[in-house]
C-alpha cells in the first residue's frame, strides 16, 4: 500500500472540502471530542473554531452532560409520537394540491398567513380561494374597537379539590399541588394536570372537578395512565385515586379521551344524560348542553354508546348522536371536524352560521351574539387556527357575505 | 437509513417523491422537536411547530438545491414559528422580543442550532436507548421540569432516590459515549496494524 505524493487538483479539493467546517463536520468533532477521540489535526481544527465569537460559549453549553442528558430525553420523548404525526403531515401539498391549510409563514417576508377558504353556498358548491396578505395589527384595527378584549382562549382552568377549596391552574406554579388522600397532583409544565397515586387502596373514594372557563382547555392525567383534554367552558368530575370495580367520569361539554387499558376495570363517561361504555381507547365526546345534539365520536378502539335502555356500539371512525334520547349513528364521521378543537382549529363542515357562532364564543370568550337584519342562510366550509385573534377569524368568515361589528364582548351579525 | 445518498436525498426531494419526504421527516422530527422545546418548553407546542415547519418545507421543496441549504431553512422556520407561538401565548415577555428578533437574523445563531441539531441527531443514532429504570425521572425532570422534591412526591421516592436516579441516567450516557469510544480506538488499532 503506498500514498501517492504528489498533490494532485482532486488530492486539493478533498483536503479543502476536509476542512470545510459546516454543521455536520463540527458536530462530529464535537461527538468526538466528548468520546475523547479526537486527532491530533481535529483537536487543532476544534480549538481554531473554538477562539471565533462566542463559539466556546455554545461549546461549553452543548458538551455540559445535563443539557445533553435532557436533549436526549427530549429526542427519546419526540420519537414515541413520531411515526404517529406523520399521518398529520400534508405530503400531497407539495406536489400541489388544491387544499392548503393556513399553517403560518415565515414572518421575514413581512408577510403573515394567507386564508384560503372553501366556502360552500346553499344551493351548489362554490369554491373560493382567495389568498389574503395582511398585516396583523392593521386588520386587527378595521374591526375591533379596543384591543385586549376577545383574545383567543389558552391553557385556563380551574380545579376543585374534594374538600371544596379551588386552585385557579393559571396562577398556580408548576409543581405538586396539593395531595388528595394518597394521591398527589402535579401541575406540569404544558397546561396539564397528572395525579399520581399509590398502588395501596383508599378507603374512601374523593372526588375533583377540573373546569375550564370560556376560552380555556385543559389537559388532565388520571392516576391509572388515561388522558383527557378538556375544552373550553367544560368539566369533568372525577375519582382521585380508581379504588372500585369501575373507572366512572361525568363530563359537561367537550372532551377527548385516551383511555388506558384495563380490562378489569371497565371506564365509564357520564355527559348529558348518555353513558359511554370504555373499552381501552380514544375518542372524542360533545355534549355541551347549548349544542342541539351530544356527539361521541371513536377514533381507535371500541365503545358502547348508552341512552336509557337503548346502546349502541360504535366502531373506529364512527360517530354517535344522541337527539332527544335516540341514537343516530354516523358510519363515517367527520373526524377532522370532532377533532380540530385538540388539533387547534375550528373545523367547519357545511356549518350554519350559528354552529359557527357558538364555536367561537365558548373560545373568544364572546358574551353575546345578536343578528341584525336578514340572517344568512349560507354555510361554512373550511379551517381557521384558534390561535388567530377574533378579528382575523371574523375576517376569514366574512368572505362569505356576511358582516360583522364587535362592540366589547358582543358581537353583531349583519348579512 | 437505506437506499439514500444525501444526494439522492436532495434530488428526491426537489422531484417531490414522497419516499424522500418521509426520509428527510425522519432524519429531522425528533430534532426540531428538541430544538423547539428548547424555545417552548411545551412538548406539544415543539411538536406542532416541527409539524408545520416540515410542511412548510415541503411546500417549497422546488426551491432548494442541497441538504445544508434545506437544513438551514427547516430551522430558521422553526424558530420563526416558536417566536409566533411564544408572541400569540403571551409567554414571551417584552423585553426578550428585542433580543429574539435580532438573533433570529444572525447567521451565526442559525448555524449554532444546525450544529445543535446535528450533534444530537448523531448522539441519539449511538445512543439509542435511555437507561430504562430513570426514563420516567428524567422525563419529569426535563420535559416537565420539575423540581426533585415534586419527582420525589409524585413517584413516591425519596430525593435521594430522584438524584441517583438521574445521576444513574448520566453515568449511563457517559458509558454509552465511552464505550464507542473503546470499539472505535480498537477499530483504529486493528486498522492501523494492517497497514
């Protein structure tokens, strides 16, 4: 084996290109440097990169072992939900497909989202897109009248503990809250409660009630693994620690569920008169009382829907409502509309402008609607972030002929 | 992953084949995650944010001619999009703005968080697992950053308990960084030897 001497143009570039430091190759010295496996060249070339700016700095902070430990921890946590997100990935928006959700815009560009909308009018599809570029402060002058009033709702809500004292979650630090029996509660760090408990029996079974204000939602972990997210202007009561044969929650309003298996220990939802029947699994109930109908829609899984003596058992993708005490089952459900609200959105299907409303006021906070002059008898079709202020959403809508004024929390309706 | 070059990657990715969308959303998701909770501090908000950067980069997947440049824009992306997350929770005090909004154009911040990424991305592909008896510690250490004390409580462990634990965790990744160490010094020895 013998090495050629001469530097050939090829032997030139190879070595330039060797010393090209881009992200990959000093992450890789790095790595190196951390395994104590460095070159004598590569220690060379780390310590010249490391006397430029605040290069050691970053340095410093990037081979500290807790930074990477919790770094790691964090990729580990990312990789559970990765193959599961990528059925919330849009491939096809690539190559061009009509459908294009507002998902935001670098703001480099000045420029903020744009909404297109499917705007379905009675009497025959009408399809308009209608690429909107604005500023954000200046639409949001056009129709609000004071600012900070009607923002979008967030992480609020409030607990009541079995005693009958309440911690307002917003003001509360995270952290162990307080401890219900043998179990503790935690308030974690995104908007989310967990109760932990201990494998011992209590002998007595307390009760909390976690409730959501208009405009808040929030998410609660139950001691045995089951999650639920709660939406705005909603409760659930529940067991602090599950010590009987049974799993029983009532809601009021709007939850979804993650229920953890367990098949000795049957999970039962109380909402508005119907009993959900678990069987280890995740699905969404609706069933505020301002809404014409309760609906419970199954994603995976399996569960028993029940009005007085009538049941009814609902498979995946299948949607359950309950009119006046009859069941009517939908065989393909809607998902993306009974899930936009945990996905962050407002979905709207062929919705009347009074679906509309009441959606937006239970998240906007909105006191009052009130429609002047002929009511519109179009529908909604299409996507809106809850994120956005009330004046952009309002905006969005008003591409369908139909106007709106915001005196404080009221809102008006005008054709 | 088989079957692509960086190369290929990159022209799979302007031909706008799906295979090459999911490859690149692999090599990237846990990483923009981290990157993004490391703004956040909210494993959901990081999750969305990576979501809606790589759509992004889908969308405009004409536009670019290599990795480092598809890198560097998935990124700026995401930080861009945290910033709005941040502004619209009102979790972003005022006078932090100032400071983001001028290192959001330097160059240097960019490339600080691809190198970042990097080391991270090479780091888990060697480390795989996490010492399984402190994932949950760790986890409510790091991600839901809470004190020991509140691990201790909510798991019903002593405080000692929690930093053994934790420290178990870091003599894990410390063994994980060295014992690579030691197969690739006997690597270069073998090596060396033959030639």
């Amino acid at each position: 084996m013998y090495r050629c001497v001469v530097d050939t143009p090829e032997d030139h570039l190879i070595r330039l290109f060797k010393n090209y430091m881009g992200p990959e190759q000093l992450a890789d010295l790095i790595h190196k440097h951390l395994k104590n496996n460095l070159s004598v060249e590569e220690r060379e070339r780390l310590e010249g990169w490391l006397k430029e700016g605040d290069n050691r700095e970053h340095f410093t902070r990037m081979t500290d072992e807790e930074y990477l430990l919790q770094g790691l921890t964090i990729l580990h946590e990312a990789e559970l939900s990765r193959e599961s997100d990528k059925s919330h990935m849009d491939w096809n928006g690539a190559s061009g497909s009509a459908r294009v959700l507002p998902m935001g815009f670098p703001i480099w560009y000045k420029v903020v989202a744009a909404a297109i909308i499917l705007l379905l009018f009675v009497g025959g599809y009408f399809y308009l897109s209608h690429n909107r570029t604005y500023n954000k402060s200046r639409t949001g002058e056009q129709i609000v009248a004071r600012k900070n009033v009607l923002l979008p709702g967030g992480n609020h809500a409030i607990l009541t503990i079995a005693g009958g004292g309440k911690i307002v979650l917003d003001n509360a630090s995270n952290g162990l809250l307080t401890k219900q029996g043998t179990t503790s509660v935690v308030k974690l760090s995104d908007g989310k409660l967990a109760y932990n408990g201990s494998t011992e029996k209590a002998s007595t079974t307390e009760y909390n009630t976690i409730s959501t204000p208009r405009g808040g939602q929030y998410q609660v972990e139950l001691p045995d693994g089951t999650n639920i997210w709660l939406n705005s202007a909603s409760s659930l009561k529940f067991p602090t620690a599950f010590n009987r044969k049974d799993r029983s929650v009532e809601l009021e309003g709007e939850a979804y569920f993650e229920v953890a298996q367990n098949a000795s220990m049957p999970f039962y939802v109380t909402a508005n008169g119907v009993r959900v029947n678990v069987l280890g699994t995740k699905f969404n109930v609706n069933a505020y009382t301002d809404e014409p109908n309760a609906k419970i829609t199954l994603l995976q899984g399996s569960v028993k829907v029940q009005v007085d003596q009538a049941g009814s058992l609902l498979k995946p993708g299948q949607q359950a409502r309950v009119v006046a005490g009859k069941i009517d089952l939908i065989k393909k459900a809607d998902l993306d509309e009974a899930m936009a609200w945990k996905n962050g959105k407002f979905h709207f299907n062929n919705a009347s402008i009074e679906t509309v409303m009441r959606q937006l006021s239970r998240w906007y906070d909105i006191e009052e609607v009130r429609y002047e002059g002929a009511r519109t008898a179009n529908t909604f079709t299409g996507d809106i972030d809850r994120d956005y202020s009330i004046s952009d959403a309002l905006k969005i809508l008003e591409l369908s002929n139909v106007h709106f004024r915001i005196e404080d929390k009221k809102i008006m309706v005008l054709p | 992953m088989p079957g692509y070059s960086d190369s290929e990657l990159v022209e799979g990715f302007l031909n706008g084949e799906k295979k090459a969308f999911e490859e690149l959303y692999d090599r990237y998701y846990n990483t923009i995650v981290r990157f993004c909770f490391s703004m956040t501090k909210n494993m959901e908000d990081a999750k969305d944010v990576a979501l809606s950067a790589l759509t992004i980069l889908f969308k405009k997947h004409k536009d670019f001619n290599s990795l480092t440049h598809i890198r560097a824009f998935l990124y700026l992306t995401a930080k861009h999009r945290c910033l709005d997350q941040l502004k619209s929770t009102h979790r972003l005090a005022e006078r932090y703005k100032k400071y983001f909004e001028t290192k959001l154009h330097d160059p240097q911040e960019t490339f600080i968080d691809q190198v970042d990424g990097e080391l991270f991305r090479i780091l888990y592909k060697s480390i795989q697992q996490l010492p399984p008896q402190s994932k949950n510690v760790i986890k409510l250490l790091y991600i839901d950053e809470l004190k020991y004390q509140e691990v201790a409580d909510l798991l019903h462990l002593t405080v000692k308990n929690v930093y053994n634990m934790r420290n178990y965790a870091l003599k894990k990744l410390r063994e994980s960084l060295s014992s690579l160490s030691l197969l690739s010094l006997l690597y270069t020895m073998v090596f060396s030897f033959f030639y």
